[in-house]
C-alpha cells in the first residue's frame, strides 16, 4: 500500500511512499530537521486503489496522532542524521 505526506497548511503533497514504514522515517526527518511543531501541519495517509476502495483501510494520521505513531514504529538513534527534507 503506498502512502502520501501532506503539509495542510499549504495544501502541498510533500511525497509519496511506498511503504508506511519508508513514510514514517521520512516524518521523522521532517520533525528532526524543522521541529516538532511542523506534526502539527502534517497529515499521512493510505492511498486507496481502486480494489480496495470497499475495504477500511489504515487510518489518516496527523498532529499528535502521528507523531504517537513515529515513535512507537521507528526507533530513532542518538545524533542520527537523515536526508534533508525542509518544509518552508
């Protein structure tokens, strides 16, 4: 399933993911590199096709609700740097 980042406040799709796992770290870099507030003005979510379009699948995560779900998937080691992915 792939999953999209949206950044509300612009309305903007910052990327698209192929997995939850590979979207999850891209937030992570986002937070690490623009702060912790930015959770706030992002939203990630399944993109439905069409077989699955009857099917519930994962819900749209944003604001704490995401960043619950970063930490709880992700394991982020001290001082670990990422691809430099600014909002802005």
């Amino acid at each position: 399933m792939q999953y999209e980042l949206w950044h509300l406040r612009s309305g903007n799709l910052l990327e698209c993911f192929a997995s939850e796992r590979e979207a999850l770290i891209a937030v992570r870099e986002y937070l690490e590199l623009n702060g912790l507030d930015l959770v706030h003005e992002l939203a990630l979510g399944p993109v439905q096709e069409e077989a699955d379009a009857l099917d519930e699948g994962p819900p749209v995560l944003q604001g704490e609700a995401l960043l619950a779900r970063v930490r709880r998937q992700i394991s982020v080691p001290s001082g670990m740097g990422g691809t430099a992915r600014v909002v802005g």
